[in-house]
C-alpha cells in the first residue's frame, strides 16, 4: 500500500518525468522560479518578493486554465493538479506563518514597532495584522488534511475514454469526429517505421493529412508539423507553392483529445469565414 506523502508527491514525480521527456514544458515554465530556488533558499527580500509573485501568476493562470471546457482529459490528470494545488496550500499556509513570525524578528531589529495586541475591538492594528497573518496561514494548512485521500481517489478512477497513442491515431480520430466534412489523406502516411519515429521525435506528424471546407467554400487542409496542429487554407499558398500564413490550434500534443481538436478545428474554420466575410 502506498504511503500517504506518495500521494502529495505525485506532482514531484510528474515533474521528474517531464524532465526527461522531449517537450520539456514543466522544466521550462519552472524555470525562472528555478533561478532562484536551485542555489538554496531566497536570500534577500527582491528573490522573495519574485517568488511570491511568480506564484500568484501560477495560481491565477491555474485558475483560470480549469475554467476551461478541455483543460484536463483524465482523472489521473486531476490527480497530479490536485496534488500540485494541495501543495502550494500547504507552502502558503506555512509561508503565511512564518510571515507572521517575521514581523516579530523586524520588531526585535527595530525596523518597526510591534504595538500590543488589542484584541481587534476597536482600531485594529499591526499586531492584529500579525494574529491575521498567522491565523490564515494555519487555516490554510488544515485545508490540506483530505489531501491524501483526494489525489488517491483521482488516481485509482477509471478513465472510460480513449487516449490515442501517436499523431496518426489522434489525426484519424479527428477525421472520424468531423464527419462529412472531412476527407482523411493518407497518400503521403510514412510507411517506414524507422522514419515514423523520427518524424514523432522531431515533433512532426505521420504524413497523413485532412481536408475540408469552411463555410464560404473554401478548401483547408489539417496536418502537425513542427510540434504544433496547423489549419491551412490552401488559397494563401502561392504559385511556387510557399505558404505564407497558417492557423496553429492551442493544443499542441499529439496525443490531444480528438475531441478537443475537433472543437479547436470547428471554431478556426468559423473565426477564418467571419473575417473574410465581414
């Protein structure tokens, strides 16, 4: 049976294999907290400052990524944000604390005056800041005490749906998912299995490609290249055949949900044919 802290951890070992992998996006949205965090603790009130404001960003980005119809595709996903989440709650209630306790330390240099606690009746002053301060900060740490039992429960839930497990399978599925309105090419698929993974590796797709139409008419292809999901309206390609301008979706996995391709297809294709008709 696996320990509680294996649980909160999960986040840590997520990070660990994004490390190794090829996209690296973990590792690279880390990075600047890293610059200072990887030589010891922050040593001065600008690295603190940084710090604190790099989490609220993470924080509100989070937020607002979750607010999203395609933000996670899995529970397991899930569980590695609850585990994330769990952990800053647990890193803001202690630093809240120690907040708190700071105040007691620039009170004893004498940068300020530490004024007796009254209690919060009347004009509520620094110590009532510091009462507050420390009281959010425990607060804090005893929302995290289900914490354990949250990221399990995300962890061990059946995902009843299908991930694909290369770009070949995801540009199929999209294909099906668009119905009619799309013609799956795979005349120029890498047959090549040597070939093919390269191709993976270097983060272009299979070769295959899909055709459709906007809603004024006009023929578009989808295909991956260069680690991205491209929409190309075939009219901006020029006569030697140079494409000058291209649609990249948000998603640029190439084992996104279909799902959400489909969607990320569907609303381009849209937002192209109301500029050109406005």
């Amino acid at each position: 049976m696996e320990e509680p802290q294996e649980w909160l951890d999960l986040w840590r070992r997520t990070a660990e294999v994004d490390a190794q992998g090829n996209r690296r996006l973990v590792n690279d949205v880390c990075g600047g907290v890293h610059l200072v965090t990887d030589y010891g603790p922050p040593s001065d009130p600008e690295e603190v400052i940084a710090l604190a404001v790099a989490a609220a960003e993470a924080a509100e980005g989070t937020a607002e990524g979750l607010s999203q119809e395609w933000a996670l595709y899995t529970p397991q996903q899930a569980a590695i944000v609850a585990s994330a989440l769990f952990a800053q709650i647990e890193a803001v209630g202690a630093a809240l604390e120690n907040l708190a306790e700071y105040l007691h330390v620039m009170d004893a240099r004498r940068d300020l005056v530490m004024p007796e606690y009254d209690g919060g009746h009347d004009d509520l002053n620094l110590s009532d800041a510091e009462a507050m301060v420390g009281s959010a900060g425990q607060q804090a740490l005893g929302a995290t005490h289900h914490a354990e039992d949250v990221v399990r429960i995300l962890a061990q839930t059946t995902y009843l749906g299908v991930r694909p497990a290369d770009a070949h399978e995801t540009i199929t599925t999209v294909a099906g998912l668009l119905g009619d309105e799309a013609t799956l090419n795979t005349e120029y698929h890498v047959q090549d299995e040597v070939e093919l993974t390269e191709n993976y590796n270097s983060g272009f797709g299979c070769g295959c490609r899909i055709t459709l139409q906007d809603i004024l008419g006009s023929p578009w292809e989808f295909q991956r290249g260069d680690s991205t999901w491209n929409l190309v309206r075939l009219a901006d390609v020029d006569e030697q055949g140079i494409l000058h301008t291209w649609t990249e979706l948000d998603t640029s996995d190439a084992c996104a949900h279909p799902g959400h391709i489909a969607g990320l297809i569907r609303k381009a294709l849209s937002e192209a044919s109301q500029v050109v008709s406005s």
